[in-house]
C-alpha cells in the first residue's frame, strides 16, 4: 500500500510538471497571434452575437456604441432593436468598426463615346456607355496578392 501512495504521488508530480510545461507552450503560441485591443467609449465596434433563430451559430452584427468599460477587457455595450439592450462583451468578442469610403474604393473609370461601343461588343447587345479602366485602383486596405487578384478580374470581367 505504501508503494502504491509513492507511485501515485511521484504520478502526480509527472502530471503537475507536463501541465505547467504544456501551457508555457499553448501560452508561446497564443502570445505570437494576441495583440491587446482597447475601445473607446462612444467608439463604434462589431460584436460577435448569437444568430436570430439559431442560437449555435454567431456572426458579427452591428455596429453598436461602447457605453462602458468595466475592467481591462470587458466593454458595456449598447444593442438597441434586441432583446437586450445593454450587454457586457469581452474583447475577444469585439472587432473595430471602420466606415470605409465606398468613393474612394471605386476604380478611375472613363466612359467610351457611345459611337464606338459596337467596336467594343462585337455586336453584342448594348446596355449602356461602357467603362474602361485606367488601370488604377485605390484599394490600400487590401493586401497585395488580393489586389492584384481583384484587379485582374474586374479587368476581365470590365464588359459587366
């Protein structure tokens, strides 16, 4: 019995050294991806809310106010048309609002005199002036492998 309570108890100290061990190394990889995010008060964020209907499955839903704050990383929110007004989120469930400007996103474009369109269409049926590109577009948010991908199809689909 007494070599039985020995094995249990160097078991349990084996146990106690790989859980501390494997959590330095969860805690590594989870520190390379983290970054602290902070709101505002007034600010406007996305929240991470469980789907009318389905309460498995979440989406992000908003934008709704930052009201308050109620410690390092948790954020009173404001949810007007839901059931619950007001709601305390962690950050983890929050994203930054941006209000992007849709003009700026557009492509430089120039309009084709309507006489040459048949050139253009090779006698397809005309809808309207058609649009050239300038090739130049105003996309900074996106990285440059999607912009590039972005720009070559809107060039080959310039006829829709």
């Amino acid at each position: 019995m007494l070599d039985l309570r020995d094995k249990l108890a160097t078991c349990q100290e084996l146990a106690t050294e790989h859980a501390k061990e494997s959590q330095s190394k969860a805690k590594v990889w989870y520190d390379r991806q983290a970054r602290q995010r902070t709101f505002e008060i007034g600010q406007l964020v996305l929240v991470l809310l469980p789907v009318q209907g389905k309460p498995l499955q979440t989406k992000y839903q908003g934008p709704f106010k930052v009201i308050g704050k109620r410690g390092p990383v948790d954020y009173v929110i404001e949810t007007p048309n839901r059931r619950r007004t007001q709601r305390v989120c962690h950050v983890n469930m929050l994203k930054a609002y941006v209000e992007r400007d849709w003009n700026s996103l557009c492509l430089n474009t120039t309009v084709v005199p309507s006489a040459t369109t048949s050139d253009v269409y090779d006698n397809e049926p005309y809808f309207g002036p058609v649009l050239t590109t300038n090739e130049t577009f105003s996309l900074d948010y996106l990285p440059e492998r999607d912009r590039e991908q972005l720009q070559r199809l809107l060039c080959q689909f310039s006829k829709l």
